[in-house]
C-alpha cells in the first residue's frame, strides 16, 4: 500500500529537517521545524519531483506566493489540492 500524500509531504519535510515525520506536527512553521529558507526551497523542489506538480511558490519573493507556507498544515493542505487538481 503506497502512503498517502499527507505522510509522503511529512516525510520529505522530516528527511529535510533531519527529524522523525512523527516530529513533524501540522502547527509547527518551517522554523519550528529546523528548515530555513533554502531547507523550504529543497522540500518543495522533492515535493515537486514527488507527486510531478508545479508548486507556485517564488522563494525571492514568498510573500507575494498564492502557496501558504505559514504552517506545515497549511503547506499539506496546498499540496493536496495541487495533487487533486492534477488528478
């Protein structure tokens, strides 16, 4: 049985962040998680190549970005739709 999406994203997030995905926790931001702004850049690159989408995030500019980046929830929860948008 392949993982869903949710633990496939966490898995990434984990692997970046050199943390166990149980540690990784839908409230945390990337900074509660050990990920800085290239850490971001490299989880959305693998997240990318993971489910073969295009993230709308521009790492120069984030802020201006329709992809929420505020929380691991919210990052989760844009990448779902993004998955079922393809699908």
């Amino acid at each position: 049985m392949t993982d869903n999406v949710r633990a496939r994203i966490i898995r990434i997030i984990a692997d970046q962040a050199m943390l166990e995905p149980e540690q990784v926790k839908l409230d945390m931001t990337p900074e509660d998680v050990g990920i800085d702004s290239l850490g971001l850049v490299r989880s959305i690159f693998a997240i990318e190549e993971e489910f073969d989408i295009s993230v709308p995030f521009n790492a120069n500019e984030p802020e201006k970005s329709d992809f929420d980046i505020s929380t691991m929830g919210s990052i989760i929860a844009a990448v779902e739709k993004l998955v079922a948008d393809k699908a």
